[in-house]
C-alpha cells in the first residue's frame, strides 16, 4: 500500500511509521497512491487532495474517515469563526472552555482537531454530546473550524500546587523502569504538540478533561470499532502510554499540563 517516497522530515518519518501500521488495518485508506506530503506542509501547487477529507466523500458509511485531513490547505479561519457559534456555549467563545470537563481548543493544532472531529462524525470517537454535533459538519466546515481554533490563544487554569512537581518530572522523563517515554518527546516542551503530525496540544488543557482521556485510553474506549487501538495512524501510541500510567501519574501529569502556556 506504502508509495515510495523522498526522504521526509522526522516529524513525517515518524508518521510514516505509524501510516504503515495504520496501512495494515486499514487498507482502503485514501491516502494511498498519493506522493506521501508531509501533513500540515502545503506545497505549493500541491492541494490537500490525497490527504484531505474530501477524497472520502461518497464512500461507503463503514469506511474509515480521512485519517490524515489538511486543513491548513484548505481551511479559510473567517468561514470557521462564523461556524463556530454554535460550539462557544460549551468550548467558549475563543475555544478557551470554562467547564472541565469540556476540553479546550484554542491554539489546538489543526490537523488534531479536524481529525477528531471526523471521528466524532463517524461515530469511531463515541461522546453523546460531541457527536450531533459533528454529525452535521461538511468536510470544508471542518477545515474551516479546525483552522479557526487553531489560531486562537490558549489560557486557562494554572497547574495545581500539590500535584504539579511529580507530574512535571513525568511529563520531561518518563520513567524508563515502567517503560513510560517523556510526553514531552511528542507533546514538546510547552504542550505545543506537533502541529505537522498532528500530535495534540496539551498546553492549557482541562485537567479533568486530560485525566478522563487517558483513562479512555488505558481502558480502550476512547475509540470504538473493531481496531479501536489504530482509529487514527497516531492513537495506538496513547493507548500503549496511558496503560502504565497510575490514578496518581495521571492526575500528577494533568495538572502539570493545565500550567503549561
Ligand atoms: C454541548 C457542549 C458542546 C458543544 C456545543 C460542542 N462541543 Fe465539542 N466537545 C464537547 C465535549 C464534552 C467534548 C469531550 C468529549 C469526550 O470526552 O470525548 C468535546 C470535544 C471536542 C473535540 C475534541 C477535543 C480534543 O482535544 O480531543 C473537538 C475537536 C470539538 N469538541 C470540537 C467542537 C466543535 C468544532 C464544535 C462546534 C461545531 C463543538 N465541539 C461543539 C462538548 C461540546
Ligand atoms: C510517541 C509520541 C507520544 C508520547 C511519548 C506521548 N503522547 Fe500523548 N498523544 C500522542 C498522540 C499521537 C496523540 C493523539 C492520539 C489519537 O489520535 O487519539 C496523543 C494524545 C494524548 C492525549 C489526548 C489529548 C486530547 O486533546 O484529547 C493526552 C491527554 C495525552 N496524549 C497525554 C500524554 C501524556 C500524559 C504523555 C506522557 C506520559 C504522553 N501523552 C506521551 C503522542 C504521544
């Protein structure tokens, strides 16, 4: 399925990877055929079209959603911000979210969100709330939402006193004896993630909304359908971290992200 291809970047090469394995459950997957683009970089007179959402359209209901949109190609942050009046009730009026549990989406890169939001739609992320909302949504919408969050900046609630340290020492190190790999390896040292792989930011995030997602990753329903673990080239990776982690780890960690800008 894998086209050969130039040499990438090591943010791509590392996703390379993850596309082979992702390859392997997921064989009809759009992208396949296609020069292999870095995601995120828009070459110029290159469209998004063999990674984008749209090249899924008119597929079967079953069918995976584009694993890999770019909606940095495509997506016009105007159009986003006029359509994203109806998600500031709950994520707040610049994606900066009051309720804990409601996760925030400013500064959150694009690339991340769009892919969520495809799998929100395609009932592979499961949330009663999330998902009419999504259901609606056309692939340029989700272009557009995702550019326009994107561009917002991230604030929120500062790291908690008691629990921050030990969750910074996690978050830098890991801890090779549980076999933990430092979050900051993917998630960068300001929780900035990585933009170009679409590795989620984490800076600012809702502590409570971190602990509950790490939870759904360690006990394997965070996405569901038969290869829940791979729904998208990169979730395999949590799915494996978050089941070494303890209660403590994952409030420790949480909390050290909640502070970080
Ligand atoms: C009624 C409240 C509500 C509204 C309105 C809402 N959301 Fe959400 N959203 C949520 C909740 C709750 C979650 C967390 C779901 C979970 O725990 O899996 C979420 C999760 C998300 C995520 C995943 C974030 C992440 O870090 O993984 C994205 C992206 C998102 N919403 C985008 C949107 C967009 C775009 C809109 C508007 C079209 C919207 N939401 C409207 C409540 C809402
Ligand atoms: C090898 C890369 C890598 C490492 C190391 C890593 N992550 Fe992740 N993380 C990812 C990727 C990729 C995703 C998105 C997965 C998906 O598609 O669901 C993610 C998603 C998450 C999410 C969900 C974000 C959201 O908005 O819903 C949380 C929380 C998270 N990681 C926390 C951590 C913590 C805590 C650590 C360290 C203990 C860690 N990660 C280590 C790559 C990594």
């Amino acid at each position: 399925m894998m086209t050969k291809r130039a040499p990438l970047a090591s943010a791509a090469a590392l996703l390379s990877v993850a596309w082979a394995a992702a390859a392997l459950t997921l064989p009809t997957v759009a992208h396949a055929g296609s020069p292999a683009p870095a995601p995120g970089a828009s070459t110029p007179g290159s469209s998004a079209s063999g990674v984008g959402p749209e090249t899924q359209t008119g597929s079967p209901a079953t069918a995976a959603p584009s694993l890999i949109p770019n909606p940095y190609a495509s997506g016009s942050a105007q159009a986003g911000a006029t359509k994203a009046a109806v998600c500031f009730s709950c994520h707040g009026p610049d994606g900066n979210s009051q309720n804990p549990v409601w996760p925030r989406l400013a500064g959150q890169n694009a690339v991340y969100i769009a892919q969520q939001l495809h799998l929100f739609k395609a009932g592979i992320r499961q949330n009663p709330v999330m998902q009419p909302m999504a259901a609606g949504l056309s692939d340029q919408d989700i272009d557009n939402l995702a550019v326009f969050f994107a561009a917002q900046t991230p604030q929120g609630l500062e790291a908690d006193p008691s629990y921050w340290k030990p969750g910074r020492a996690l978050y830098l190190q890991g801890e090779v004896k549980r076999g933990i790999p430092g979050c900051v390896a993917c998630h960068g040292p300001l929780g900035r993630g990585n933009p170009a792989a679409g590795y989620p930011a984490l800076e600012a995030q809702q502590s409570v909304y971190v602990v509950s997602q790490l939870q759904q990753y360690a006990n394997g329903t965070r996405y569901s359908g038969p290869n829940a673990a791979s729904a998208t080239p990169n979730s395999i990776i949590m799915f494996d971290i978050a089941k070494r982690l303890t209660p403590e780890d994952m409030r420790d960690v949480a909390s050290y992200v909640q502070g970080l800008r």
